[in-house]
C-alpha cells in the first residue's frame, strides 16, 4: 500500500506544510499585533479553503464516476496534465519564495486589519485555498492510478497530520527547518513523480481515442518483468512507471522530467540568498459593531455554500437515467415508452410487462448490432439498463422464453459520433469453428488411444523408466483436449480425476486414470501394482474415442472455454496442486497452452470482425508465455513449479494472468443470442 501512498504523503507533507506555514504566520501575526478578536476570521477562511477543496474532489470524483469508460479515460488523462502544471508552478512557485514567505504575508495581514474582518477572511482563503485545490487535484489523479488502493488517501492523511505537527512545533518555536533546502529537495522529487502522472495522463487519454499510438510501445518489459511483483508494484505506485510504456508516454516522461528539472536546478544555484526586510505594520482592533451576528454565522455559511455548490454540479451535472424512460418488455409491447433519446449516457428501466421471462436487446436493427442487454429479466420486474447512445439507428428486441423475438420500432439519433456495439453470434455462426474442433479433437483422441496403449504395455513389461517417459507424452496430449472437457462427461473424472474428496485419498480404489498412475510412478510403486490402473488408462481412452462423436458438444462451449483452460490452469497446475510426483505441471501448462492457441484458431474469423485490435493483444501474450515455458524446458524433462525461483514464478503467474485478463472479453464477444 506504501508504494502507492508514497506520492500522496509527499504532497500532503508539502502543501500541508505550505497551507500550515501561512496559517502560523497569519496567526502569529495576530498575536503579536495584539488582535486576537481576529483569530476567528482566520480560521473562517480557513475552514472555507477545506469546505472548498472537498467539494471540488466531490464533483471530480462523481463527475468522473457518471461518465462511459472512454470519457473516463479522457477525463482523467486530462486532469492528470492539469495536476501537472499546478505542482510544477507550485515548486517553482516554493522555491522562489521561500525565504519571503513570513514578510510577504505579514505585509497583506497588515493591511488586511486595515481593512476590516471580510478582507482577513478572504486573505487566509486565499492563501490556503489554493494549496486546498492542488491536493484534491493532484490526490484524485494519484488515487485514480491506484485503482482501488487505499494507498493514496492513507499517505495523504499521514502528510497533512505531519505537516500540522511541524506547524504547530514551528509556531511554538520548538523546531527550527531550512525552508528553502526542504522546499528544493520535496521539489526535485515531486518533479519526477509529475513526469509519472504527467505519462499516466497521457496513457489514459490514448485510450479514450483522444491521442493516438495506444499500440506504439516503445518499452515491453511484462516478459521479463512481473507488473505484480512488489519491487515493480513499488516503481508503479511511487513514479507511475509500468513495464509497457508507448511511445508518447516516454517522450512526454523524459521531456518533462529533462526540461523541468534543469531549469528547476539551475534556479537553485542562481537563487541570492536573503530576502527582503520583513515590515511589521501596527494595527488596531476595528471597533465593534453595532448589531452583532452570532459567531457561528459565518463559518456555517461558509462551509455550507461550497458543499451546496457541489452537490449541485454533481445532481445537475449527472446524466439523466434517460430522461426518465421506463421500456416495456413483452411480445405485446416490446419498446413501449422508447422515444428518442439525446446522445450520452443513458439508464433505461425495462419492465416485463408480460407474462413470460424475456431477454431483451438495444440493437441496431439492419445489421443486429448489440448495444446493452438484460437476460432473465422476470415478468413483472424491473432492471436498469446503462447504454451509451451515440448517432445510428436504435430499436428494442424483445425475446421471451419459448416465444417469438419482437422487435420495436426504430428511431434515428444524430450527432455523438457512433457507438460501440456487438455484433450478434449465431449457432450458424459458430457451426465452422465447431466442426474443425471436433475433428481436432477426435484426431488427438486417436493419439491419445495409441500412447495410452503404449504406457500400458511399458507397465505390464516392467519398463518403469520407459513408462514415465510415456506418461508424459500421452498427459500432454490429453491436456491439450481442453475445450473438450466439458464434453467428456464421466470419462473426464475416470481418465484424469484428482484425489481430492476420496475417503482413501491417492490410496483409494476409485482413484483412477493419469494422476493415479503418476504417483504410482514416482513413488516407487511396483509394475505390477500399476499394470490395472494403466490398462484401465488405456480403455477407458478408447471408450472416450468411440463415445465421443455421440456427445453433446454446444456450440457456446467455445467461447466459454478460451478463458476456462487456462484459468484452471492458473489454479492448479501452477499452484502444484495437480503434482502427483512426477514435476511436470509446466508441461500440463505448455499443453494447455496449445489447447487455447487451437480453439483461438478456430474461432479468429468471428473475432477479426468483433474486436480486430484484440487479437494481437493475446498473440503477444501467448509468446510471452510461452516464452517462460520453454525456458524450463530441458530435452525431456521440466523444472517442477515448485523449484522455479520467486521471480520467474511470478513472471510465470503473471504472463497468465495477463493472458486470462485479455482472454476474458470472449465468451461475451461471442455469445450466442436469439434474433428470432
């Protein structure tokens, strides 16, 4: 968490600081011009600063929230450049006027008591609104890179509870700080973590379409570097710094960071030591008035009009949930209640107002485009539906349960660019790609009956050495069968069953088939003991090849499967927990591998259409696991998961899960849905 709350905790030290400083001194002032009735108009327009800086990261946080993931990502991207340019004008700002500080602002004190009690107020807003306004900024964009890390508000918290308690020791006089060498160092480095917000912006507005080369990287590292690892975790959180990095995000990172830091440095060295005098103007206390408000006035007033002010920007500045549209759902009505909305961000209420469950779709009709959906939508009941109109042709497709699909009548919407939509799968769709994964599968169930048969006959020969060496062949190719899994029915558990839940464990006679013969293998059991399970290996292999042909294999398998494999795979075989003895999870792993890469052949034609930038994605993942596979591969043997060192398992792990990560937007993209 500390690697993600270090930037926040250097911002809350040194604007906490900063805004603390001027307080010190505002007071300090007051005291020592013997106007102490003053002090509650200082505190006034310093609670009005926080009341200030809350609500503006209010409506930063709910405004951000209302928006579609794209808007998000050009929203962020751009506050992210503007928290840029406020630290970098504020240590540029702090290093000038360091040594002036106290004498700057005890001359505007002066003549703020000159001036009456709603001059003081707005000086000592002023002065720490801004630093107010800078921390909320510059805390949203860190707190937005951390995700859901509490990383960022914690190190904020810590840096302002600190920078209160220097404060307090320097106004009692307890603690003496070089405010210029402090305001030079806490610069320097708040310099290069802007350059890592400064490429973070630039990153997120690439992927909202607003700057391009999204696909241009000029640094991979996630082959060799695991992005979960805590040393990498820590290069992240602290300077926003990540193993892949585009084009644009480097040269914005090392531009600024150059040009900035020398321009910074070189202003250390030509800055004059000294300061001007400090003028210290005597006051009077104004004289009361005639009619006096009650004290709590003010400081409600203030700290009210802000809040109200926020919430205002955040009710009226959200999206209207569609106008207010409530939809019907049913074969009678489907699309009652639609009008045309205006584009943006939209929330439907769909009601079944029939007597059947229903699915139903916001499709474009030529071409049946999917836009938002809701499945199992009870009659009845009501659900949101959160879609983001752009300009096109919109209707709704009503399709209930053992009924006919209608579909509404259309509207045309104009401007807002154009939406982002699925085209819809078919069982005809899929019918190609299901045919040559059947064949694939039953031409790998022909070789898996031969090596089986083999292994077999190894065993019953008492050729121990040569069994091993057979098991491993015909595992791997029966891990590569994975999509078929779900097909396999009881085979499944017969040919490749753990001994998880058997009352007997590896001992128990129903303990069957690869990983019953695999501890048998390597924990010194006798050929004898292993010639039943080892023939019983090889018919029930062949059981499955005949019985294959004549199962149920749906079409929506496919999809399911091309995250299911290696997502298992994740949680088993990586973890160990499959190793019966014989160390070769990482081949389980590499065949598994293959599994995905053939059912990604199969189905790339549907996907090309669907998501054409997401193909490349899972290529380059799949080398680069890949990768890391054959780097443990020796000749004929693996190196077991569990002698992988720390690093390279965890660039294991993490190649996977990146690979899982991209791989999970399939079954979505290619879900089969009713037309009619």
């Amino acid at each position: 968490m500390w690697d993600d709350a270090f930037p926040s905790f250097l911002i809350g030290l040194r604007e906490g600081l900063e805004a603390g400083l001027i307080v010190s001194i505002l007071v300090a002032t007051l005291v020592r011009a013997d106007a102490r009735s003053r002090l509650p108009q200082v505190w006034t327009g310093v609670l009005a600063a926080i009341a200030l800086a809350m609500s503006f990261g209010a409506v930063l946080t709910f405004t951000a929230a209302s928006l579609s993931a794209t808007a998000q990502e050009s929203f962020g991207g751009t506050l992210s450049l503007i928290a840029v340019a406020f630290v970098t004008g504020m240590v540029f700002w702090m290093r000038r006027s360091a040594r002036s500080l106290s004498g700057e602002i005890k001359q505007k004190i002066a003549g703020a008591l000159t001036m009456g009690a709603g001059v003081l107020i707005v000086t000592s807003f002023l002065a720490v609104g801004r630093e107010g306004l800078e921390t909320a900024l510059f805390l949203w964009t860190t707190a937005r890179a951390a995700g859901e890390s509490a990383g960022p508000l914690t190190g904020a918290a810590v840096g302002l509870v600190l920078a209160a308690g220097l404060c307090w020791a320097l106004y009692r006089r307890v603690l003496k700080i070089n405010l210029t060498k402090f305001f030079t160092a806490t610069g320097a480095v708040l310099i290069v973590i802007a350059a890592g917000v400064l490429g973070y912006g630039l990153r997120d507005l690439q992927e909202g379409g607003v700057l391009p080369g999204t696909t241009a990287y000029a640094v991979d590292l996630s082959g060799s570097i695991d992005a979960g690892s805590w040393y990498s975790t820590l290069v992240q959180g602290v300077f926003n710094l990540t193993p892949t990095m585009t084009w644009l995000q480097v040269v914005g990172y090392a531009g600024y960071l150059t040009v900035v830091m020398v321009l910074f440095l070189r202003g250390v060295r030509a800055s004059a030591p000294g300061g001007r005098p400090e003028k210290t103007v005597p006051a009077r206390d104004a004289a009361p008035p005639a009619r006096r408000r009650p004290a709590w006035v003010v400081p409600a007033a203030v700290v009210t009009v802000p809040t109200v002010i926020a919430g205002l920007a955040v009710t009226f500045g959200r999206p209207k949930p569609a106008d207010g549209q409530t939809v019907a759902v049913s074969e009678r009505e489907c699309g009652k209640g639609f009008t045309m909305p205006k584009p943006g961000r939209h929330t439907f209420q769909m009601r079944n107002t029939g007597d059947k469950t229903s699915e139903v779709y916001l499709v474009d009709p030529a071409t049946n485009a999917v836009f938002g959906e809701i499945e199992g939508l009870a009659p009845g009941t009501t659900r949101p539906l959160v879609v983001t109109v752009a300009g096109g042709t919109y209707a709704w497709r009503c399709v209930p349960s053992g009924g006919t699909a209608v579909t509404s009548e259309a509207v045309h919407v104009t401007g807002g660019g154009s939406g982002k939509a699925v085209v819809p799968v078919s069982e005809g769709d899929l019918a190609a790609p299901l045919k040559q994964y059947k064949a694939y599968v039953n031409q790998g169930l022909a070789t898996l009956v031969t090596q089986t048969r083999k292994l077999a006959a190894d065993t019953r020969g008492g050729h121990l050495g040569r069994a091993r060496t057979d098991w491993l062949t015909a595992h791997r190719t029966y891990a590569s069968l994975g999509a078929a899994y779900g097909t396999f029915e009881d085979f499944d558990q017969r040919i490749n069953g753990r001994a998880d839940g058997l009352a007997g464990g590896v001992h128990d006679k129903d303990f069957t088939g690869f990983l019953r013969i695999e501890y048998g293998l390597w924990h010194g059991e006798s050929a004898s003991s292993l010639t039943g399970p080892a023939e019983q290996l090889a018919a029930d292999a062949a059981g499955l090849r005949t019985a294959f042909p004549h199962q149920n294999f749906e079409p929506g398998d496919l999809p399911q499967r091309a995250h299911e494999i290696l997502e298992n795979t994740l949680q088993l075989e990586l973890t160990g927990d499959t190793d019966e003895g014989s160390g070769t999870t990482l081949a389980t792993t590499d065949a598994n591998l293959v599994g995905t890469r053939e059912l990604l052949t199969v189905l790339r034609p549907l996907l090309t259409t669907r998501s054409p930038h997401m193909l490349p994605t899972v290529d380059a993942d799949i080398a680069r696991l890949q990768k890391l596979l054959d780097a443990a591969h020796h000749g004929g043997s693996w190196t077991p998961v569990s002698r992988l060192d720390s690093a390279t398992r965890t660039r294991v792990n993490g190649a996977t899960g990146q690979l899982l990560e991209d791989l999970a937007p399939i079954p979505d993209l290619l879900e089969i849905r009713r037309s009619a």
